[in-house]
C-alpha cells in the first residue's frame, strides 16, 4: 500500500502536515510493505531463475583463492561440506562470518542510551486510521511512528531511552501501550496485537565495514553496514547495493568488465553508507527529542511543514532519488546522479524515459539533432562484449533542464550516469577503461 500523508505532533498538539509523493519517478509514493513480503518476493524470483534458499544452513569460514573462493558450510544434519565457487558474497547480517573470516573491520560504534521498541497491533484511541496516512508523535525521551499496514491496523515503532540495557526480548503490551500513551498524549489508547503478534526490541549501532572487497569475497547488506533504519533506509539502502554489486559482478563473471569494475562497489556503497548515517544522526525522528527540540518544533513546525520547498527536501531524504555517485571511479564528466525519468516521445510514442533502459545493458542516450559521426559512434558502441542501446529521445518541451545538456549522456544498468560529453573521444576512451572488446 502507498503512503501519501504522514501528521506530525510535539507534546500532543499538531505541528503540521505534508505529502510524501516525489515527483521525477513512475513511483511517486513510498510502498510500505513489510520484510516478510519482500523475503517472498526475493525468493519467489530467485526460484524462477533457478536458485535455492538452503535454510537452516550455516558458513562457517570462507577463504580467496586468485581463481575461486571457498566457503565451508554446516548442514542441518551436521554435516560439513566445502563448496567452491567463482566469487562468494557474505550477506548474512551484522554478525557475518565473511567479514570476520576476511578480516574486515567493522568500524564505528554502539549508539548509547537508544533502543526502538516495536508492535504491531490494532489501536482504540482519538486517531482516525487511514491506509495512506502515518504519524509521528514527539515527546520528551520518545520519538513514536505509526504507519498503517497492509491489513489493517497499524505498526507502532518508538525510539526511545534505553534504562535498562540489559533487558532482552520483546516489549510487552503494557510497556507499548504506555509508551503510546504518553507520545500520543492518549491516557486511554488500547492496543490490541494483531494475530499472529508480532513485537521487537533492537539497539543500534553506526558502523561501515572497511573494505567491501577482499579478493573474490565481498560484503552487502547489513554485513557491509548497520545503522538505525527508521525510514527504510536499511533495507532500501542494503537492496540498492546489492543491486550496484548485482551488475557489476554479473558483468565481470561474463567477461564483460575487468576486475576493476567492483572496486567501484566498494567506494560507491561505502560513501553512501556513511552518508545515511550522517543524515540518521540528524533525523529528529529517530532519537528521542529533548526539551529544546521540542521547543523548536512548537515553534518554528508549524511555518517549516507549511514550507513547500521545506516538504520537497523531506521528501528527496525519505526517497533517495538524491544518493549520487558523483566520487566514483565510474563517474566522468561531471557525472554519477540518478538519471531523472521525464516524459520523452521515441518514434512516435510517449514514453517515460526509464522504460527505454535496462538492468541488462548500458544505454547511450544521444542528443537528436546532435552532430555525431554516425558510423564512427556505431563502430564504438558495438567493439565491446558489453551491450550498449543507443537511444534518440525527445524531451517534452520545458524538461530539458531535467537532462544533462550533453550531446552523449551514458547511462549505468542501475540508472545513474557514467558519463557526460559532446566528444565521441571521450567516449571511446570511457569505453575502452571500463569495458571489455569483443573477441
């Protein structure tokens, strides 16, 4: 379901609203879909393409050859097998066996004092459910958010104080319902969980592995980074490098790209960690506001969420269609943001621009009218095993502001451009550094 709306309050009264749409995408709003549908999603593909979850299965050390990795695994029979493979990539959370095996280390540090509590549950109180609407509610030593689920009910999440450190397991209900009291400034609110329950408790920690890349070993997810997600910016951060290294490393193990390709993970992935991380820091809606906070809400909320251009910039945050590439070894002429996806017309139809790309290719958009040696430019796009779609759009007038000006504009697979230049030498040489010719 999307979320169009979230309501912001400060000590019970209501500072203020704002859409969450972007503009710039076909995907305008924010999904909200929970871990389980998006593990079912994952598989069901990867059963589709012919790969396997073996559950219940546990590596236990991996070492790098110059020509494979090899990963020790325990069954859960018990037994131990050994298998080799071309490139092994650790994904298995904050406590990964790669990364400890490879001798990565995982720098930063616990996030003192700060725990998020979880529940979802159906709600009695003064608030009108909405499947598009969330809220947020800010109390001194508690940050709640309520986002609506798919069905029905709500999910209740509060960054709060952590007292006790030592208190594991999940919340109960009346630890939850207590704190929503309060937040919500609600004496009466009756949480109800749903069936089946589901309630978590987790700390934090603000760390990014060293190094992405060890020989024919490499980290994505929460193996390569960990802080708190409030927004989704753990899994769709985590997703979306793993999308960065799914390519490069498909284009390696073809023949496609040398070696070099996947440093470009590293950097790529590792920036963009810490950027979240800075930006989590400073997110009010993660860590438990102060008396101050609270005061600058009350005071200067109401004015900031009437702000269009205030909204705009919560909104590029909440989404990411902002995360760059621009200090990247792959990023030339200025290059590395996210391709924006206006309308264009390619023979005679109305299409959006994203829908003439592919994860499976690079595209070379050319300016039309551009004074490009057309022999010259097929010669160059076609010596390579790398697959490159030479696309002629046309912009809608008003949206060319929205594209490089460029007379070549070379795209990613992942949609960020690599390149920008009207010389065809400067192409040739992009080409000729990254890509592999065809034999």
């Amino acid at each position: 379901m999307s979320l169009r709306r979230v309501e912001v309050f400060a000590e019970g009264r209501r500072v203020g609203g704002m859409g969450v749409g972007c503009g710039g995408t076909a995907f305008p709003y924010p999904l909200s879909i929970e871990q389980d549908a998006v593990e079912r999603l994952l598989g069901e593909r990867l059963a589709a393409v012919g790969g396997e979850v073996r559950w219940s299965t546990e590596a236990l050390a991996v070492r790098t050859r110059d020509e494979r990795a090899e990963v020790d695994l325990r069954h859960p029979d018990g037994r131990v097998s050994t298998v080799r493979c071309a490139w092994a990539v650790g994904c298995e959370g904050a406590h990964s066996v790669v990364r400890k095996q490879l001798g990565i280390a995982f720098e930063g540090e616990r996030r003192p004092d700060l725990q998020c509590v979880q529940l979802n549950a159906e709600a009695d109180w003064k608030h009108p459910y909405h499947r598009d609407r969330s809220y947020f509610f800010l109390e001194r030593g508690a940050s709640l958010g309520v986002s609506p689920r798919p069905g029905g009910g709500y999910r209740f999440f509060c960054f709060t104080t952590d007292p006790d450190p030592a208190l594991d397991g999940p919340p109960g209900l009346e630890e939850m319902r207590e704190l929503v009291a309060r937040a919500a400034h609600d004496p009466g609110v009756r949480l109800v969980p749903t069936d089946p329950p589901w309630a978590n408790r987790a700390r934090f920690q603000d760390r990014v592995a060293a190094s992405l890349r060890s020989g024919r070993a490499l980290l994505a997810g929460d193996s390569a980074h960990l802080w708190a997600p409030i927004g989704g910016h753990g899994l769709n951060t985590g997703l979306r490098g793993a999308h960065n290294l799914a390519w490069k490393l498909a284009a390696v193990l073809r023949g496609r790209a040398p070696q070099e390709l996947l440093d470009t993970y590293d950097t790529e992935q590792r920036l963009t960690a810490h950027k979240v991380m800075r930006e989590m820091r400073h997110n009010v809606l993660e860590l438990p506001p102060t008396a101050l906070t609270l005061r600058g809400m009350r005071l200067a909320g109401p004015r900031l969420m009437g702000s269009e251009r205030f909204a705009e910039r919560i909104r590029t945050m909440l989404s990411d269609l902002a995360m760059h590439h621009r200090e990247s070894a792959l990023s030339e002429g200025g290059a590395g943001d996210r391709l924006a996806d206006p309308p264009v017309m390619v023979a005679g139809r109305r299409r959006r621009l994203h829908e003439l790309l592919s994860y499976g290719r690079w595209t070379l958009l050319a300016a039309p009218g551009a004074p490009l040696d057309e022999d010259r430019l097929r010669a160059v796009t076609e010596r390579h095993a790398t697959p490159v779609a030479v696309v002629r759009p046309r912009l809608d007038p008003g949206m060319e502001r929205r594209l490089p000006s460029a007379a070549l504009v070379l795209v990613r697979p992942d949609r960020h451009i690599a390149l920008s230049t009207d010389r065809l030498e400067e192409l040739e040489a992009y080409m000729r550094r990254w890509f592999v010719l065809d034999s």
